[in-house]
C-alpha cells in the first residue's frame, strides 16, 4: 500500500481495472445441455470480486455452491496476474480456476491456466453464452446459458 504525499495518509486499493471485462456474467442465468439449472453472478460490495452462486442438477445430482472470482492477494503481496477463483459445492469439492475473458470469449481452466481440463465458451449476444467443457480424458459437456434478470 502507498502513502498519499498531500495528506500521509495510506491510498486505499482499488479494484484492478480488467475485472470490469467480468460485467458481461453480472446477473441471473439459467442453464442448460450437461448440467441444468441456475447460476447468479454479482459483484461483492467494494468491486475485488464477483461472486458466483451454483443451483444445478448434473448426472442426476442436485449440486449448490458458491466460487469467488478475482485476483488472489496474499499478506504483503501484490496481487495475481492472472483472475483465479475458488468454488465450493455441497459435494464438499474445492476447485480452483484460471478466468480469461477477452472481446466475447470465455476460457476457464481448471486448477492452473493451459490445464487439461477447461471451459471455452463465447457469448453470441448480451443475453446468450454458449460454450463446452473438455477434459483431458476426452470427456466434456456442452452448455448453454440464458441470462434470465441483471
């Protein structure tokens, strides 16, 4: 943190400016294809991160959970280069993404950026993301997602 040279008194962080690209997932969205339900992004007050809550049924499961989204900064660090999240669901899973947003196209990589497993996705107007997870196995799921509200 810096010291503001007219009063001394420390500047207060601001948000990183390139999580603004993240306005494009603000609001309510249903979803549909390999996992069916909702998911509602909004920004925690102060603008650091962007929240994500999870209502979804996948492989006859019912799945809840909540991912915050921003850039990791530890004690007396700068903050990550890069936007990283952390999910956390009823299952008890804990997964960590890497978050790349760039004109219309979404990448989301499980665990660390370039990983094996990974999200591309594209939204075809402001209300419509289209996109498809792949896994190293082969594997993978294509979804659709409908904003419903802001």
């Amino acid at each position: 943190m810096t010291t503001n040279e007219t009063d001394g008194m420390p500047d207060l962080p601001v948000p990183d400016p390139d999580l603004r690209v993240m306005n494009r997932m603000v609001g309510t969205w249903t979803v549909s294809g390999g996992a069916e339900g909702t998911i509602t992004f909004e920004w925690m007050e102060g603008g650091f991160f962007l929240m994500q809550r999870v209502d979804l049924q996948q492989n006859g499961l019912s799945i809840k959970g909540i991912e915050i989204i921003g850039h990791l900064r530890s004690f007396g660090e700068q903050p990550t280069e890069e936007i990283r999240s952390r999910y956390y669901d009823t299952m008890g899973n804990t997964f960590d993404y890497v978050y790349e947003l760039t004109g219309d196209d979404i990448t989301i990589w499980a665990g660390e950026k370039d990983s094996g497993t990974y999200y591309l996705g594209t939204f075809t107007d402001d209300d419509t993301m289209i996109g498809e997870w792949f896994y190293p196995d082969g594997g993978g799921y294509r979804v659709t997602g409908m904003r419903l509200a802001l």
